[in-house]
C-alpha cells in the first residue's frame, strides 16, 4: 500500500550557486523562511514544512560545512532538510533526507548503497528519512515510485536559469505524471506567484521554488504573498 507524503505546498529550494550569483545569504535565508513557517505553523500542524539545500558549486567538504549551519536553522524552526544529490552529507549531518536526481540514481547504485530498491538507501540514511527521486516524464516517476520514493520531482515545467539543462514539459506534462503516480508529487522549474495556481490545479502536492524565493528583497514577505495564492 502506498503512504502519501504530507508535505505543504510550498516547497523552498535554496541553490547556493544562485543564491551567490545574487549576492543573497543562503543562511539569512533559511532564517526568514523559518521566522515565516513559524508564524503559520499552527494552521497546518498535520504537513511537512520540506526545505532542500542543493550546492553544485563548493566543494564536498565546504558543502558538509555549510549543510550543517543550514541543519541548525532548520532545527530551531522544526523544518525538514532536505540534501540535494549528496547522501554521504546528508547521512553525516543527519538530515531529514535526500533529493536524487536521474544520474544520481545510478552514481550511488555503483557505490553500493542503491541496489534493488530504495530500502537499502533508507537502511543506510535511517528507516524514518525522506526520499525524493527527479522526473522528467512518466517512466521515470513510475520508476521512482516502484522503487520506493517518498515523492517524486515533476522538472522541469517551465524554463529556468537554475536548470538550464533541463526541457520544460508544460502543464500537459505534468498533468500526465499526475495521472499515473499515487506517491507524493511535488512541481519546480520556473514556478512563481503567477503561475502556480494552474499547476497546483494539476494535481500536485506541492510546488518547489528557487528564484522566486531565494530573489525576494524580503523573503518573509514573499512566502506570505506566495501563500495568499493558494
């Protein structure tokens, strides 16, 4: 039987290469993020406030470092981090879990620590961590699920500078993923105010956003007026 995830809708996801690129603190950040999930938090004490860190920049070792100053924030607001692409890290920081990407998937089946299913990769970071697997079509999500995924990564629906290397499926897109996949699903790429409504319509659990979060002046306000669109 399959367990949905219960996850708000508003997933943060903080690139620290971007967040670099427009001179914005990664930890300021996360600090105004939780100062808002705090406020609102008694409003939905049944979901999941998920928040992902991904830094394709620094170094693993500077990477390590960071993930954990961004962990003690997210403790002291009870927010869920999640580590992009890196399980060795989020293992060594204790996170609540790890987002995969396709070729992640299959770097870590050659490590050993991805075998048949998902369950080894769970027995590895802890049996209660969150996994979350990217999908660019049907196959792919179904896979994901298959194998145990906590959620699966619709990406990317609209064009975005954070992932230049990935196409945009559209609306249509997304609303085929939807149809077939029971797990969790959360959207991202080029996701704002504007447009997150048509895609929240599709179906989807939740919508992650980079640029729209991280490029705020005031990122408090931001996620207040992001949340007046639900």
């Amino acid at each position: 039987m399959i367990k949905k995830l219960n996850i708000f809708s508003i997933y943060p996801v903080i690139d620290q290469e971007y967040c670099d690129f427009i001179n914005k603190d990664v930890f300021k950040i996360v600090e105004e993020i939780g100062k808002f999930y705090e406020s609102i938090r008694g409003k939905y004490l049944d979901e999941k406030f998920l928040i992902q860190y991904r830094n394709k920049k620094d170094s693993e070792e500077v990477f390590l470092f960071k993930s954990k100053d961004v962990l003690d924030i997210c403790e002291k607001f009870n927010l869920n981090l999640m580590i992009n692409d890196q399980v060795e890290i989020a293992k060594k920081i204790n996170a609540r879990g790890v987002h995969l990407g396709q070729s992640d998937i299959l770097y870590w089946r050659e490590k050993g620590i991805i075998k048949n299913n998902f369950e080894e990769l769970k027995k590895y970071l802890g049996n209660e961590k969150i996994i979350g697997i990217s999908a660019e079509n049907v196959e792919q999500a179904l896979e994901a699920q298959n194998l145990g995924a906590d959620y699966v990564g619709i990406s990317a629906v609209f064009s975005t500078n954070t992932k230049r290397d990935v196409k945009a499926m559209g609306i249509e897109g997304v609303r085929k993923i939807v149809d077939k996949v029971k797990i969790s699903k959360v959207a991202i790429g080029g996701i704002n105010r504007g447009n997150m409504g048509e895609v929240l319509d599709c179906g989807v659990d939740s919508v992650a956003m980079v640029s729209e979060i991280c490029g705020a002046e005031s990122v408090g306000e931001r996620m207040r007026n992001v949340i007046r669109n639900l």
